[in-house]
C-alpha cells in the first residue's frame, strides 16, 4: 500500500481547529505508532530474505572452505557500508530537522485551520506529497528497497517526539565495528554519544547502540538501535518547557 495513503488516512484524524503543541505532537506519536502497526506486514518479508541469506552464507560456506577470496570483495564495501550508517544516525540524531517540522505542521493545518489557503477538513485527504517525498530523499539513499519500507514509520521518531520544544540534538563518536563472523559478513554493530540540550540550556549525554545489515553495497537492508534515557528525558522536558 502506498505509505502517503497511509497518511491521508491517519491524518484525518487530527480534528480540533485549534491545537495545542501538546495536541500536535500527540498525533504525531499516534500517527508514527499506527503507521508502524500497519506496516508490519513488511518485517515478515524481510525476515525471510534474511533468513535465506544466512542459509546461503552457510551453504556457501561449507561447499567453499577457503572463502577469504570472496570476503574480500564483501570487505572492500566495508567503508560503503560504514558511511551508511553513520550518515542515518546523523539524519536521526541531529535536531530539530526544521524542513521535518514544517512539513508535519503544513499538513496539520491543511486539516485544522480553516483559515489556512490549502484547508480540506478532518474529513478529506490531505497533500502528504511533500513529506513522504522529504523522508524518501533523506533516507533512500541509504537503504535497500524493503529496508526503507521497514524503517520509514521510525524515521525521524527523536524530531517527533521533540515537537513543541525548543532544543538542540547532535551524535559524536560513532563507530561502526563489521562482524568477525565469516558468515555473515554484512553485519554490523555500533555505537555513539548523543548529546541533547534543553530550551533552559541543560545538557545531558546518552549512548546509542545498536545493530545493521547492510544487504546491498552501502544499502541498509535492516537496522536497529536503543537510546537509553533519550526519549524519557524528552518528554520530562516537554510536560515542563513544551507549552512555554
């Protein structure tokens, strides 16, 4: 299903006329949250493409017993594969993405404010064409095909839980380590500091982790990722500083 039908539909129901940026951000999360819940027909697909390519590495692996010729040339994309990843945590770990926060707001008053030029109600669908062509040019060039698919009701979740707050977000120190696993070359794990400063200029450090596949040269097949604390600190900060 087309994901910017998806949001036509979710966006129908952002209802009141005038909205609060408590109001706002809710819907967001429960927009981001459906989305995901609906897309989850997705992760089985790209499961079983996983699964498929670890019995191949295994296969491969007992009909070659010397296959250091050809981890050679999966070892070569390593820097492909690396600058991949570090450039998604950047996208999501660098904040507030104005033009995000635009987009998102343009479209809520598209459905809110009957003052505004390009109203169409509660009731009738909205033009996403902006933001879903925004997400797919930050992250496609980074991700395989279904792994765009699987990551696009993540994208851009610390930006939209920010909503409403007047702060600044930025990730240092990443390192991305390939696996030692002969059979599962494309694997990856990494980790990084992010730093979040509040409207009050408090600032407080989190680290990332987390784990990739890099299924196609310098492409994302699947990725995952913790910030322990982050989110927490977000909406503290929020029920103090996001009505201000």
């Amino acid at each position: 299903m087309d994901p910017s039908k998806e949001f036509d539909k979710l966006f129908q129901k952002m209802m009141h006329t005038e909205r609060s940026h408590e109001a706002r951000r809710n819907s967001l999360l429960k927009l981001q949250n459906k989305v995901g819940r609906k897309k989850r027909y997705i992760v089985p697909v790209f499961i079983s493409i996983s699964m498929v390519a670890v019995v191949f590495f295994l296969v491969f692996a007992l009909i070659n017993p010397n296959p250091s010729s050809d981890l050679a040339a999966v070892i070569g994309n390593d820097d492909k594969n690396k600058a991949a990843i570090r450039a998604v945590l950047e996208k999501e770990f660098t904040g507030p993405d104005e033009e995000y926060l635009l987009l998102v707001e343009e479209i809520s008053r598209q459905q809110t404010d009957p003052s505004y030029e390009k109203y169409v109600g509660p009731d009738q669908p909205h033009d996403a064409t902006e933001l879903m062509a925004y997400i797919d040019k930050t992250y496609s060039p980074y991700f395989t095909e279904h792994g765009l698919d699987s990551v696009i009701m993540y994208a851009f979740t610390y930006h939209s839980i920010g909503v409403g707050l007047d702060y600044k977000m930025s990730i240092d120190g990443i390192e991305v380590v390939q696996s030692d696993n002969p059979n599962a070359p494309k694997n990856y794990t990494f980790t990084g500091q992010v730093e979040y400063e509040n409207s009050v200029g408090e600032i407080s450090q989190y680290e990332v982790k987390g784990k990739a596949i890099c299924s196609e040269e310098g492409k994302i097949g699947r990725i995952y990722f913790d910030v322990a604390g982050l989110r927490d600190q977000l909406n503290i900060d929020f029920n103090k500083f996001g009505n201000d």
